[in-house]
C-alpha cells in the first residue's frame, strides 16, 4: 500500500510536516508494510515558508519588523538565488499566532510588519516578490503594509492616521506618491478569494476569527468601502478580502497577480506526481468545517487526488459547522482526533493514535 500525507499546519499546535509525520507514525503502526511519503503543504497561511524551503533551496533573510501590535520581533523571509524571488510570508510578521488570543486586537493590528519585509526584499534586489496571505491578525485594508512602502493615509487634517483598521475611520485621503515596489512582479499568493466589503467580505467573514464582533465587523466594513472609494477601486473583486484587505492593497496599488497559494506549494513540492503513484491520500488541517472545500489546501488536494480517482481521508483536530459538506465535496472520510489538544506533544501523540485506529479498522 502507498500512501501520501499532505496535511495542512493545525494552527497553533503543530506544522505541516510535524502532523504529515505524526500520520505517518500513525499508519506505520497499523500497517508496518506500508509505504508513505509526507509531504508538507499550505495554502498561504501560517507554516508556507517551512512547506517550500526545502524544495526551493531557499536562504533566510531575518529582519526585525514591527508585529501586528506595533511591538519589535524578529522575523524573516527566503529567497531563491535560482529564480531571483523573495518569498514572505504575512503569518510571520502580521499574523494572528503572534498575539496571546487575550491580547487579539483587530482594530488596531496593523499590517506594517509585512510592509516591511517587503521594503527589505526591494532594498537587496529583489524583482519578483511572492507574498503568502493567511493567517493574519489584521483588518486594515493592506493600510500598514502600504505605509511601510511609502504610502500616506490621510485624516481631513493631512496627518497620517493611526495604524490599524480603526484609523481608517479617519481616512480622508490617500497619497501613493511616494510609494515604492510599483515596478515590481508581484504575485499574491492566497486561496481567498473574498471580495473586500460586504457579507463575504474580509470583515464578516473573517473578522469574528480575530476577535471582532458583529458590530466591529459592521465599522469596519464601512471604513474598507470607504477605502476603496478613495482609492478609486472597485471592492468586489475576487481576493481584495485576503488577509484583512492585504489581498486589495497588493493588488490594487502594487499590481499583484493573484494565485493559489496551495497550487503554487503544491507545484513546488511535486504534489501531482506523487499522487497520481499511490493508493490513498490523507489531508487534512486543524479544523475541518464549511470553510475547508472553499479552497483550503485539504480541499485542493482532495480534487487532486480525485482527479486519479484516489481515495482521500481528511484528518482533523475538530470537525466543525458544515463539515457534512467535506464528504458532499469529495472527501471519502472525515476524522477527528479522538482526544484533540493544543499542545504539540499531546497533539502528535493523539494524530498518531487516531491515524493508527483508522488503518487497522481498515485491514
């Protein structure tokens, strides 16, 4: 029997290849016979760089940006000397992992840190930036990523409104004079594809997930609407909703070219070769529900596998609302840790044991 793990990160607790592996532990257990290859894979968000930089024989660059909250952390992005393109990834500089849920802020969380890694990815020469939107902890249209580069965000007095989504409650005007990274290929990389304002976009959909309520997400709402008036964009457009509205200032001011983050891992990783060789194909994320078959990565990778007529089995932490629609969708099964835990070594320990139940039930 040949199997192939493509497991998604399960936020928070373990990465792609730390679950790939803990699967894999799993089968080896019940079927000591079989052969398994993991594979790590993502779909933008959180754990993107770690999924690729093998197979791109990438370099780390560290920079200290500013974090959603506008606190000093260290971070970084990769490069490929080979096709001269830096990678970011938002997760590492604006995402939501990096402040305490006591702490989570979207009104305030601020974009800049991604403008920053970017502004160091120009600085060095770099022509070709891709940049993984997911995971974030922000809501404030791309505003802070787009001051990092030279953008101004402007009150009715012409003074630079403060950072985070509420500033833009104050925006008046918008200069894009000074900004930087306008003659640069850009590719942003999301499986999003959410307008920017109104019931799918980035404020309802995606705000409660970062701690806003039903009436912060109506504010914000309205002050992205009035963002892209400003800007002179048109706000339904596919993918300006990613990552707060970061999908909408790469795009509308730098002239990004959108792409799905889990096609472009799962190109890099050889993905489709390794499938269309084995027998069944184990996906999955930390939690499976409704949103999974809108182009998450377990979900691409379903279509993949079924493309071969592959049998796919979705590994879970939890299932969630709607997660009925994985099976409507494709998925042969769906399963969930039968004692989910945040913490790593519990984690691996009960993926494992999970995986390991399956297999056996299923001599």
């Amino acid at each position: 029997m040949k199997v192939t793990v493509a497991m998604d990160s399960f936020k928070g607790s373990l990465t792609s290849l730390e679950a790939g592996n803990a699967v894999r532990d799993g089968i080896l257990l019940a079927r000591p016979d079989a052969e398994v290859t993991v594979l790590p894979t993502a779909d933008g968000g959180e754990g993107t760089l770690d999924a690729i930089a093998p197979f791109i024989g990438a370099a780390a660059r560290p920079v200290r940006v500013r974090g959603p909250l506008g606190e000093i952390i260290d971070s970084y992005y990769i490069f490929s000397d080979s096709d001269s393109t830096a990678y970011i990834e938002m997760a590492k500089a604006s995402g939501i992992t990096l402040v305490p849920e006591k702490d989570l802020d979207i009104c305030n969380s601020s974009t800049f840190g991604t403008g920053e890694l970017i502004r160091d990815a120009i600085s060095k020469g770099f022509r070709r930036i891709v940049v993984f939107l997911g995971g974030s902890a922000t809501n404030d249209g791309g505003a802070g990523m787009l001051s990092a580069l030279g953008g101004r965000f402007l009150d009715k007095d012409g003074k630079p409104v403060p950072y985070g989504a509420t500033g833009l409650s104050d925006l008046c005007s918008i200069d894009t004079t000074g900004l930087i990274g306008t003659d640069i290929a850009f590719i942003a990389a999301t499986d999003v594809t959410n307008p920017l304002c109104g019931p799918s976009g980035a404020s309802h959909v995606y705000g409660p997930q970062k701690g806003a309520t039903y009436e912060m997400a109506e504010k914000m709402d309205l002050w992205l609407m009035n963002m892209a008036k400003l800007a002179g964009a048109d706000p339904d457009v596919p993918g300006y909703g990613a990552a707060g509205g970061c999908g909408f200032a790469l795009m509308h001011f730098l002239g990004a070219k959108l792409e799905s983050g889990a096609d472009m891992v799962a190109k890099i990783t050889g993905l489709e070769d390794v499938v269309r060789d084995c027998d069944i194909v184990i996906t999955g994320e930390g939690r499976m529900d409704g949103q999974t078959i809108n182009g998450k990565a377990p979900y691409r990778i379903m279509k993949t596998a079924a493309r071969y007529g592959k049998r796919t089995i979705g590994v879970c932490g939890i299932t969630g609302e709607g997660w009925e629609k994985c099976l409507a969708a494709g998925f042969d099964q769906v399963v969930p840790l039968k004692d989910p835990s945040m913490e790593k070594d519990s984690a691996i320990i009960s993926v494992a044991k999970t995986v390991a139940d399956l297999f056996a039930a299923d001599k």
